[in-house]
C-alpha cells in the first residue's frame, strides 16, 4: 500500500503542490481554466510553516481514524483494502467534527461549499498531483514497506 | 517517432531530434521536460521578487494572502511584472539600434572603414527627416544624422522624430493620452522607476507607461535600427535564398552566424568570400567556406545577401549536432546559454564577439567596428583551422534545403506594386478597397518549446492566405515559413485564395512577404503608415483591415512588439501560453477588451492556430465593415 511521505528538509514552500492538487480537482484539470471555474476547486494539501521549515500537510488515512468516529453522518468509512478514508460527500452534513478531531490539522474546511477537503490520494491515477508537481522531490510515494529513515 | 512529431512538423528538426536522442544530447525539448511542472505563481503572474520584504505571493484560489508585504495587489504585481518585461525588450531592440548609432557615428570620424554609405538615396532621405541640409557633402550629412539619430536616445523632450511618420490622427491619440515618447532611453528608465517598490500601483497606469516605452521601441529604437542598417549595409532587395538545415554543405567549411546585429555578420559575408582564405580552406582539403545564419542575424545576411539560412530559434541546438558546424559566432540576443554545452559534444567552436554577451570558459573575440573586417577574417580562419578536426562519421546533414525570396521593405513593396517609375502604394490600396484582398496581417516572433515548433506560425499563416490576406513577415516566423515553402511566388497557386493569387501572379511575389528581423517589424509600422496616407482605408491605423499575431512566442521583445502594434491600433494575438497575467483578472481584461477603447488596439490570447486565424479574419472583416468596403471579392 502506497503512502505519502515528505523530506521536510526539500521543501521550498513554492507550494506548486497546492496549485497542482487544486487543479487535479477542478473540472478543466488545466491551470489557467480552473480558475474561471463557478465553484472554485481548492488545494485538499497545504504547505505549513513552523519553525524554519515547510510541511506539506494533506490527510494522513490513519488506520485508527479519529474523523470516522466523530463521523455523526457516516459519511467517511475506513476502507482496509485501500488503506484511505473514504468521504460521502452526498452523506456529509458539514458539521467539521473531523475538522475538529484530526490531530495533524489535514482535514480544511471548504467554507463556500461547506463540506470539507481531505486527500483522496487523486484516486485512481498512478501518482497523486502533489508528487508530480514538487519541484524538488520532497513529497515521496512509495509502499509503506519500503520506508527506510 | 509520434513523440518527436510532436516537438515539431520540421523533417530536418525531427531528424536532428532523433539523432540527438540516440546520442543522450538535450535541447530545449528536455530542458523543458525537466522544468515542469513550471510554477503556477509564475505563469499567473502572481510572484512578486521587486523589494526584499518578499518573494511575495498572492493565492489565486483566494484562501492564502492576497496582498505582498507591501500591501500590493494581484493587479499591481501582475502588471509591475509584465512592465518590467516591455523594459527589457525595448531595451534590447533599442541598444541594438545604439550600437548600429554609434558605428555611423564612427564611420563619420573615419574610424570604421571598412563601412560605407551603400544607400545614399535613403540617408538623404533620412537627413531631410531630420532637418539636415542634403546639399552638404556626405561626410557632413552622415556626421549630423549620426549625432541627431544617437540625440534620439537621450532626449528629454518633445518627442521622436520618426513618430511623426504615423497618421495625424494616431499621434493626436498619443499626444492625448500622454504617451508620446520624449526619448528612447528616458522611457525605459521611466517605466522601470514606476515599477520600483512603492511608486505605480495602478495596473492600467503602469501599462499605460508600458505603452509609451513600447513605442519609443517600435517607433525610436527599432526603426533607427532598421534605418542606418539598410543605410550602412544596403538596403534590402528581393533575392532568393535557401532555408533549413540543408544548407550546411558536407564537405565545406561551415561558418553559422546567429543573434540579431549584422554589423559584425555582414563582415563575416565578406570575409567568407575573401579569396585568400578560400585558397586556406581549400588547403585543408574543404571546398570552400559556407556561411549560414540562425535567428534574425541570418535574417539580416539573407535580405542583403541571400546567405542561407540554417534554422530559426529551436534550431540553434540542432545545427550545432549535426556535427558539421566549425564555428558558430554569434552577437546578441537569443542565443541560448545551453549552446556551450551542445558545442562540447562536437568539435565547434563557440565564439562571443558582443561584449555584452558572454559565456564563461566560451572564446571571445570582441568585435570593434573600427576593426570589424579584421575580426571577420579572424574567425573565419579558426572554422577553416578546425575544419580538419571535424569527426566525419559524426555528421548528419539533413537534406531538407528549401528555396525561399526574401528582402520586401517598404520601399520595395512600393516599387513592385507601382514600378520603379511610379511607385505607389495604390495598387494594394485599391486591392483591399475592391475586396480581392481582404487585407493584411504580420505574423511574427519566436519559437517556444511550449508548442510544437513552426506548426502554429505556418497553420496560422496559410489559412490567412487561404483568405485572401497578404501576410507580412519578420524574425523566426518568417523563417518558420520559409521552410514549408511558403516564401516562394509559386506558394500563391498552392495556397493562396482566389484575389490573393491574382494579385501574386500579376506582380510576381509571395504570397507570404519576409520583411527582415524582428527590429524590421518597425517597416511593417512605415508600411501601414503610407497605406494610410494613400488614402481610402481611414485615417488611422486602427482603421485598417489589419491585424498582428506572434504565435509562438518566448521572448520579451516579442512583448515589447506586441505592445506598441497594440499601442500603434493594431488587434493583436498572443500564442503559447498567454502573457502571465491571468492571477489578474482586472489586468487581463483590459489588455483583451478595456484598451480598445482608449487606443484603438487590444490583445487577445489564443493557443489554437485556427481559432487564431478566425479571429484574425474576423477583425479585418469588422474593420472592412466599418470602412464600408465592398463584400470581399471571393468569399
């Protein structure tokens, strides 16, 4: 199962991820058009700062998943298979208790649509946005197995 | 084989391409492979590096900040960014215009002998311009109008002479809106001050500023350019020629020319048929010395010469690997840094003459007018030393060697449709009035990887043809076309509409006329003018059935082009990627509708060579309408 890692030490915080992860979600998929899109497509990954460096933060599908608890509408599930948090968004009632539980402050609040963003991993495509797009390689997918620090 | 396709529609590109990849060399396809993805931030204008409270960035998606450390906007960034850019393009079409000043000037003092006034007609043409009695003897006239042509660039007030050769009716435009440009350097200084941390935050007074620095580039800079060169080096006749990499002959000595001041170049034609060192280079077993130009250099040996031409822009690499190259010198401007290392992987020699253009570690052999023969000779005998150094089962020369007929001024184009006797603008006139032409259009500029080279400039332009529009040349544009054969009177039969390729066959030109280099763009602006003047297509040159495109372009004196056609009342369209501007939804719309209203000329932004066409056809019809013109003859 493949995970997102990140060299924190890489990051530049050009956040490129961010655009890219807006525009892999936009209708268009193309840059310039996404933003004459009528709902606006947002970054589900943001570049943080703390301490004199850039984290790239998106939803970490933990296994134990504090969101899916909180969940009162059952619209996230925990699929084992995937190893992801998979999100409703016809069940989601916006009430941000995800928001509130996530421990690593990844799930954003989609104000205009009131629904809230997570990473879906870009779903079926081989590489997520965010790893196309680094231009300094700090964002890293790999198999969880193959992790060597 | 389909990805090389896609890089370009040129056989003699793809065929180098190839010939790279099996030998692990990189050009600019991979360079730009290797670049992407290229940063949002950049290409939507929305980085700002101005002041060192930043690098500033604004989120387009409207989360993040929206205003830099100095409380500038997405508008004030986006346009400050774009202002900067016209700066450096003028700045460079306009010193190039200085340096060709300055050998006039030396030339007057009797330090550059190996000039000579070749046009003595134009020169007293140009004096009268400037008020100076053409009753002195030459040395006189040329002394004055090099030192009132070099007062252009430090002039502080009034304004450029040459803004006086627009219609009455443009330069009350400009007068009203502030814009006459007072000096050619003063402009550029003014606008790069109104970039400054904290001094312009109105984007639609930074580009009007923008639009006065763009003039005095198209009306000062360039067009000086333009003037002394044909003066100084000849003016250009129509002559035929020889396009793409073909050209590079086997078992000669290769000599490519490449940048944008022919100065140094038009010695380098001479020397390459100094008879002394053809006997030296046919001592070390070549048959003689082949000179051959790339970008707007070549453009300028080829009007005067007939001087092959190697390639446009995305050609410069290629040349270089087809392993038959033994010098490549080159000037100014568009001369990528990669050259050096591509060079490396042959025996060619890279050779700097411009001492405002260096590489590390590259020759430098410094060009001086008042040696410049000297110099010539020089480098021309390090290619015939180098010749034996040549790995002959390294070279590849593709076959591809297309004829072409070039060297279309606005003289020129005056006597061929009037005839020497009579010579007048009249003919074209009446040809767009009565409707067999619908009208005319200059596609020009540079290649960019971006886009699949020359596909956009030569899709664009024989669908204008095909429409019964003359279409007017420059730059790598012009060469792009060059190469699909469309320079070649016989192209009108091919692709010409039904008026267009009468009118080519009643006076026996192309269909498509290459007028010179990208600082010539500034004979399509005299041009326009005097079609005015003869009268019945308005009184303005936002009246004419006309419309500019540059379809592929890269460079910032594309920009600076773009702007003072658009500054000039000509709709002009951008390919490639749009200007970056888009993170500014206010700038973008007035550049593409906003302006039209204030100067008569808009921009537009288009990445389809059709749609391109199509708009351009569309425009020249608004405006055939507006003039009440005639239906045109064969739709």
């Amino acid at each position: 199962m493949k995970q997102l890692y990140y060299k924190v030490d890489k990051c530049l915080g050009c956040k490129s991820c961010e655009i890219a992860c807006a525009v892999a979600h936009s209708l268009s998929g193309e840059l310039f058009n996404t933003l004459q899109e009528e709902v606006l497509s947002l970054p589900r990954k943001k570049v943080l700062y703390y301490k004199d460096k850039n984290y790239p933060v998106s939803c970490r599908h933990c296994k134990e998943p504090k969101c899916v608890d909180a969940c009162m509408a059952k619209a996230l599930v925990y699929d084992k298979e995937k190893g992801m948090v998979l999100h409703d968004t016809e069940r989601c009632v916006g009430c941000w208790m995800c928001v509130m539980v996530c421990p690593y402050a990844a799930i954003r609040p989609n104000l205009k649509t009131k629904i809230p963003l997570r990473c879906d991993r870009c779903n079926d495509k081989d590489n997520p946005a965010c790893v196309e797009a680094c231009p300094t390689g700090a964002i890293i997918w790999q198999e969880e197995t193959g992790l060597r620090v | 084989m389909e990805e090389i396709k896609a890089k370009s529609i040129d056989q003699a590109t793809q065929e180098i391409l190839r010939k790279a990849k099996e030998e692990n060399i990189k050009t600019a396809w991979e360079r730009l492979e290797a670049q992407q993805p290229q940063c949002g931030f950049g290409q939507l204008g929305l980085c700002c590096t101005i002041c060192n409270m930043g690098p500033c960035r604004i989120d387009p998606f409207g989360e993040g900040a929206q205003m830099g450390v100095c409380g500038a906007n997405q508008d004030t960034i986006a346009a400050r960014n774009l202002a900067r850019k016209i700066a450096a393009g003028a700045a460079a079409h306009s010193d190039h215009g200085r340096d060709v000043a300055e050998t006039l000037s030396l030339m007057a003092k009797g330090q550059a002998h190996d000039y000579a006034i070749l046009d003595i007609e134009k020169l007293k043409a140009l004096a009268e311009e400037f008020d100076i009695d053409t009753h002195r003897n030459e040395k006189e006239i040329v002394q004055e109008l090099a030192r009132k042509l070099l007062a252009e660039f430090g002039r502080q007030e009034a304004e450029l002479v040459f803004l006086t050769r627009a219609p009455k009716k443009r330069q009350a435009i400009w007068k009203k809106l502030g814009i006459l440009p007072r000096g050619i350097d003063r402009e550029i200084v003014e606008l790069l001050h109104t970039t400054n941390m904290g001094v312009d935050n109105d984007y639609r007074n930074l580009i009007t500023t923008s639009l006065c620095c763009a003039l005095s580039d198209g009306w000062g800079g360039s067009m000086v350019a333009t003037e002394l060169q044909d003066i100084i080096l000849g003016s250009p006749q129509p002559v035929r020629g020889k396009v793409n990499l073909g050209v590079l002959k086997k078992d000669y000595v290769n000599v490519v020319v490449h940048g944008h001041e022919p100065i140094l170049s038009e010695m380098a034609v001479k020397a390459s048929q100094d008879a002394e060192l053809i006997k030296l280079a046919k001592s070390k077993g070549a048959q003689g010395i082949n000179l051959a130009g790339i970008c707007c250099t070549a453009n300028e040996v080829l009007m005067r010469h007939g001087i092959p031409v190697a390639g446009n822009f995305l050609q410069q690499e290629l040349a270089i690997i087809t392993g038959a190259v033994e010098v490549m010198m080159v000037d100014a401007q568009c001369i990528m840094p990669a050259l050096k290392e591509v060079a490396s992987c042959f025996h060619t020699k890279l050779i700097t003459t411009n001492p405002k253009a260096r590489f590390p570690g590259v020759i430098h052999i410094e060009f001086h007018p008042e040696k410049a023969y000297e110099v010539a000779k020089e480098i021309i005998k390090l290619a015939i030393e180098n010749f034996s150094n040549r790995d002959k089962d390294r070279v590849d020369i593709p076959k591809q060697e297309v004829d072409l007929v070039s060297g279309f001024t606005k003289e020129i184009i005056f006597q061929i449709l009037g005839g020497r006797y009579r010579a007048s603008y009249k003919p074209l006139n009446e040809a767009i009035i009565s409707g067999r032409l619908r009208g005319v259009a200059g596609v020009v500029g540079c290649n960019n990887p971006k886009q699949t080279h020359d596909y956009f400039h030569t899709t664009l332009v024989k669908e204008l043809i095909k429409n019964d529009v003359l279409v007017l040349q420059t730059g790598c544009s012009a060469i792009a076309s060059a190469k699909q054969g469309l320079l070649i009177p016989e192209a009108a039969e091919a692709y010409a509409g039904k008026g267009l390729k009468e009118i080519c066959e009643a006076v026996g030109i192309p269909p498509v006329l290459h007028l010179g280099s990208c600082v010539d763009n500034s004979r399509i602006l005299t041009a326009a003018s005097q079609i005015i003047a003869e009268g019945g297509l308005g009184e303005d040159l936002s009246d004419l059935p006309a419309a500019g495109c540059a379809p592929e372009w890269m460079s910032e004196k594309a920009l600076a082009i773009g702007f003072y056609f658009v500054a000039s009342g000509i709709y002009t369209i951008f390919g490639a990627s749009p200007f970056p501007i888009l993170g500014s939804k206010n700038l973008t719309d007035y550049l593409t509708s906003g302006l039209e209203q204030l100067i008569g000329g808009r921009f537009e932004f288009c990445a389809d060579p059709l749609k391109m066409a199509r708009l351009m056809l569309e425009h020249i019809d608004k405006k055939r309408q507006a003039l009440n013109l005639r239906p045109v003859m064969y739709a």
